[in-house]
C-alpha cells in the first residue's frame, strides 16, 4: 500500500485466471481458480476481499494471452448480493489481432464500506483464456466514504 494523502492508501491488486469459456466469473484475489455462477453467494472465498477501511476501486487493467476478438463486462458486488453496486464497466477490446494488455478503465462509482466483501464479476464475449491484471483499490484510512 502507498500513502497518498494524510488518510488515503492505494493498493494494487494483482489478479490471474485462466477461463476458456465465455460465461461470468468471479475474479479469483487469491490463487488462480475463478468461480464460474451468477450468484456471487456461491463463490469460493479466493474469490472476494475483505475491506480493511472504506473505499473505493478506482481502475482496472487486464491482458490475455488469447487474441480473440471481445471484451469483458465487469461488476463489483458486495457482501455476496446477486445485484450490483455502481456501473458496469466494458473493457476495451481485443481486435482478433492483438494479445496482450488493452487499454485501463477509469471507475468513479465502486465504492464500498470497511468490512464489506468485495466481489468483481467478469462476463467475456470471447474465449480470452489465460489473463492477468491489475485492480486499483483506494482506500480511505479515517474509515469514511468521501
């Protein structure tokens, strides 16, 4: 974590799956093995965070070892609810020509509460198979949403 003000922290998340399908998943925070369900509340524990203060997810940047054509809608989700909290952000898009990392995603509405479960859901349009990224969490050291 890195101090960027009096009260507020960054923190990468460094996130990995290998998915050959084109069903949603819950990103896997720990290990490797997403959890394939539309129902957040069947997700194994790799596949959430706890919030250590208050929050916020402020970008997000994946890659693919797959040039397939397609994109990923993601979802945030908290404390295990099937409905989702804020917008739902679309990925760039992989042409066909290109694997690799696409271009970041800017957030401005994922918020969350110390203690809340964090849950992100990613729904590929195309077989990406093996990705990584990066998830960018801002954190709120004084404990409140500002």
């Amino acid at each position: 974590m890195k101090f960027i003000g009096a009260s507020e922290l960054l923190d990468t998340k460094h996130v990995r799956w290998f998915n050959t399908g084109t069903d949603k998943f819950w990103v896997p925070f720990t290990g490797t093995t997403e959890e394939t369900s539309t129902n957040p509340s069947y997700a194994d524990t790799s596949n959430y965070l706890l919030a250590p203060y208050a929050g916020q997810i402020i970008y997000m940047r994946f890659a693919s070892e797959n040039a397939t054509a397609g994109n990923f809608a993601c979802e945030m989700h908290l404390n295990a609810s099937a409905t989702k909290t804020g917008s739902t952000i679309t990925t760039a898009n992989w042409d066909g020509s290109n694997n690799g990392p696409i271009a970041g995603n800017y957030i401005a509405d994922w918020h969350f509460k110390k203690d809340d479960a964090i849950f992100i859901s990613v729904n590929p349009t195309a077989n990406k198979q093996g990705c990584n990224g990066i998830i960018v969490f801002k954190y709120y050291a004084n404990g409140f949403i500002k």
